[in-house]
C-alpha cells in the first residue's frame, strides 16, 4: 500500500511538473511579445510582424502527412473513449479484478463500440485539412493501430503455442477478436466517417499564407530525437516506479 501510495504521488508530481514548466515557458514568451506590441516607443517598427505574428499565416497550413495525422488523432480519440468509459465503471464498481477477465473484455467491447468516434473524429480532422479522399482515410482509421497490434498480438502468440503453454490464446478466440474487429469495429467507424464528413468545417480565423514561412535551423535540442528521448523519460520513470 505504501508502495502504491508513492506511485500516486510521483506520478502526480511529474504531471504538475511538466504542466507547470510547459505553461511558464508559454507565459514568458507571451508577456514578452504583448509587452513588444504594446510598446508606444516603437511605433515605427509597429507596421514590422515580430513573435507570435510571425507565424499567424501558418498555423492552419495542412501538414504534410495530414490523413496520418487524421488517422492518429482518431485512433486517440477511440482509445482515450474506451480508456474513459472503462475507469468510470471500474469506480462505480461494475469492473471487479476478482473477475479474471472481466476487464480485459469490457476494454475489447468498449474499444470496438467506440469505432463510430474514432470515424467520425478522424473525418472531420480530416475534411479541415481539406481532404477528399474520405473513404481511404476511414480504411486506415479502421484497420490501422487494430492491424498493428494485432500483428504483433498473433506473433507471440505463435511463440507461446510454440512452447505449448497454457496461456496461449486458443484459435477460436482468435478468430472472434477478427469478427469483432471486421463485423462490427470498420462498420462503426465508416458510419462515423459519414456523419463527421457531412458536417461543414468551421473556417480559420486567420487566411493561411500561399508560400510557407522558411523554418530557420534549430539548435540542437530542438531535434525530434532529442525531443522524443526527453519527453519519453518521465513517463517512462512514472509507469516503471509503478510496476
């Protein structure tokens, strides 16, 4: 209990650890570039775009990857769902862990009722980027992250039929997951595309600029694997004092 006790906190802590630094370095800069667009004595440079303004004609330009960026912030938005929905009755007391198994279902049929969200997030993610190509998009929503793990899924499965352990997944289960997954998931999340698509895209509030803003060079600890490392640790420390 007492070990359990730590974890909570620890977590806690670098949750608000991190909130806060995110939202002091935000501040800091904001204070800085109204503190610069207030500034009376510079009314000559006030015609001159500086901090934020700088990328104002940027911000809404589609990414390159957009329908990837469509397809993960669905796939997010089913999971976060299902992981949601699940908490909610694990502490109204419906999920008890005595009930061997019981969790493990009650996520696979939430994860699978909740397909129509991920559908209907990724389209209209998808739509304000422009996109045309609804029903490609709405394919890899729903095959995607579920084709991935359950890739990896059968693999170690097989190594564990391989040693001919009791723990392994018997076929039949196997091949309900698929049913799960095929007869009522991609349904769920094609109706969901529908309706997301259908809906209009609210406009920009800024027109977004025909040629893009040159990236000038980051230093160093701006690289995406530097960011990716650092930003993986914390995480990594809270879930490893967990377990």
């Amino acid at each position: 209990e007492q070990i359990h006790w730590f974890s909570m906190v620890n977590s806690l802590m670098i949750v608000l650890f991190l909130s806060g630094m995110v939202a002091m370095i935000m501040t800091r800069t904001l204070r800085r570039d109204l503190s610069r667009y207030n500034d009376f004595e510079a009314k000559e440079d006030a015609q001159e775009e500086s901090g934020w303004k700088l990328v104002h004609g940027d911000v809404f330009r589609p990414p390159a990857n957009f329908g990837l960026l469509a397809v993960y912030v669905g796939t997010g938005a089913q999971v976060f769902g299902m992981a949601f929905i699940t908490m909610v009755f694990a502490l109204l007391g419906f999920l008890s862990p005595a009930n061997r198994g019981g969790l493990m279902t009650a996520m696979l049929v939430l994860y699978v009722l909740m397909g129509s969200v991920a559908g209907y997030v990724a389209a209209r993610l998808y739509k304000s980027f422009r996109g045309t190509n609804w029903k490609g998009n709405t394919l890899k929503t729903a095959t995607m992250f579920p084709g991935i793990v359950g890739v990896i899924f059968f693999v170690l499965n097989l190594f564990i039929w391989g040693q001919k352990s009791s723990g392994a997944v018997p076929f039949g289960t196997l091949f309900a997951l698929l049913m799960l997954w095929f007869g009522v998931s991609v349904p769920l999340v094609f109706v969901g595309s529908y309706f997301g698509y259908k809906r209009p895209v609210d406009e920009p509030p800024t027109r977004t600029n025909q040629i893009p803003r040159v990236i000038p060079e980051q230093p160093w600890y701006m690289s995406a694997p530097f960011c990716v490392l650092v930003g993986g640790i914390l995480p990594f420390g809270a879930v490893f004092i967990e377990l």
